[in-house]
C-alpha cells in the first residue's frame, strides 16, 4: 500500500474464518501494491477488521497474528505495520502520522469489496483509530472514504506526553534520545523519526468528541502499566453516550496481554455495532 504522504506499508489480509477455505489471503507488501487485486470483493462478506498494532509492534508479531487469528471468527481482517515497523518504509512518528497508514488500510480493505469497516488498535494504535476516525468524521483533512463503521481503541492513551509511569517514562528516553533511537531500531526493529512534532496533532482525547455516532468501543486495563485509568476515564467522558467503556480486571497492556476471551468479546461487539452502525 501506498499513503497519501508516500510512504509505502505492507498489509495483509486474512478472510473470514467461515469462507478461509475457498478465499485464500493476499498480502500487500512495502515494496508490492499490486496484492489487493488477488482478492475478489466480498470473499469474506461484507465486515472487516482492520488491526492497528502497538509501539514497535508489526503484521508479523506473535500477538498480532493471534488477535488477527481470533478476529477471523467474525469478519475478514486487515493487519498492516506502520511507517518505520516491520517490512514498512519510513520512520514512526510514535502516533502522529500514522493516521495517513490507517487511511491506507482502510482504502485497501474496501479495495477488496468490504462494505463496512471496523477498526481496532491497540496502545498507540488505539490513539491512532481514534484520531483518525475524529479526522474522518470533521478534523481538517476528513476523508469520507476512509471513515470506519466502528472503532476499538484498547490501551490508548487519552493525552500526548505522559511520563507519569516508569514505562512511558523509558518511552520517551527511547524517543527522544539519540541512543534510544538506536536501540529502538537495532534492538526492537523499530526506526524513529528524530524531528518533534510540528504541529502537536490533537490527542485522542480531543478527537473523541468527534467520533460520534460512529460506535466506539474503549478497553483498558485495571493493571496497565503504561496508562493508568484517568486516561479511559478522560477519553469516555469526550466521547459522550456514543461511546462504552470496559475496565478489565486484571488485564495489562496492550495485544501481548489480551487473551482470546478477551479478543473475542472484541470481536463481537464489533460483528453487533457494525450490523447497527449499517441498520443506521
């Protein structure tokens, strides 16, 4: 795939469980655009779940394919590493341009004849799909083509630069340092971009007032520790009565600790909001 501010990413995508055996998968790598074309519209029906992974996450991480695999028992699915991760180019800019990423995804998952799509990310991919689905629904730059039928944010953050816990606090060494950046890269297979932001984008928070009535759907754990629970809390009160608000118990950070009761009580809730957001 190919972003609108250039910058290529590889996808993949995976069928409904209920159709995999007659489907089949395609692949859209950095360097290959050309992937979508080897699925027919509506292989899978007409739902799919585009995943939008965590910090120094990418398609091909374990955690990734599992909540990939356990999606597939409700929709298709489109999972992708953004810019600077995995097989993609570019560099992150840890939340700020990878909404170009998610606008990319989306475009590649109704590319292949999926009528509605949901998205569901995870820590700063969960700031990602709800930026992005803010921007689609009225921030400048709105795309109608790219606005989601659902949204899923699970771990995210509600504000930019929190260092209030020991993890983010390595984060931000790691982001802004020079050697961080190079053990970002070397150790985690993650590139940063050196350059701060310019402008600040709007937080998560911020955009989610906008979401509405876009279903929006926000997970976090009571033993995250990364965002402790002022950081849901703020993004549901934005958010309004369009959105609902889980706080697991016991659960930790992200999709290395979201286990499949959990995955698949995701992906229900999506496969019911959707049908509702389409009803609508």
């Amino acid at each position: 795939m190919l972003t609108d501010d250039g910058v290529r990413i590889e996808a993949e995508h995976q069928p409904y469980a209920a159709s995999a055996s007659r489907a089949g998968q395609a692949r859209a790598d950095a360097d290959d655009v050309s992937a979508a074309s080897a699925v027919s519209p509506g292989d899978a029906g007409d739902l799919v779940i585009v995943v939008a992974h965590g910090f120094t996450g990418a398609l091909e991480r374990p955690a990734v394919r599992r909540a990939a695999r356990e999606f597939t028992r409700y929709a298709g699915v489109v999972t992708f590493s953004f810019r600077g991760h995995g097989r993609s180019g570019g560099r992150s800019t840890v939340g700020d341009r990878e909404v170009h990423d998610l606008d990319a995804a989306i475009r590649w998952a109704r590319s292949l004849g999926y009528r509605r799509v949901a998205t569901v990310g995870f820590s700063m991919g969960g700031s990602v799909v709800l930026r992005q689905a803010g921007r689609a629904a009225g921030l400048p730059g709105a795309d109608a083509g790219t606005r989601p039928d659902a949204v899923v944010a699970v771990s995210s953050p509600a504000r930019w630069y929190y260092r209030g816990t020991a993890p983010m606090r390595r984060l931000h060494w790691m982001v802004t340092r020079p050697v961080g950046r190079a053990v970002s890269r070397y150790g985690l297979k993650t590139r940063i971009h050196s350059e701060d932001w310019n402008p600040v984008p709007p937080s998560p928070v911020e955009a989610a007032p906008l979401i509405a009535p876009t279903p929006l759907l926000i997970v976090h754990g009571d033993r995250d520790a990364y965002f402790p629970l002022d950081h849901p809390l703020a993004i549901a009160r934005a958010a309004g009565d369009a959105a609902e608000l889980w706080i697991e118990r016991g659960f930790g950070h992200a999709e290395n600790a979201a286990d499949t009761a959990l995955l698949r009580r995701v992906g229900t809730w999506v496969t019911d909001h959707a049908e509702a957001a389409k009803r609508a």
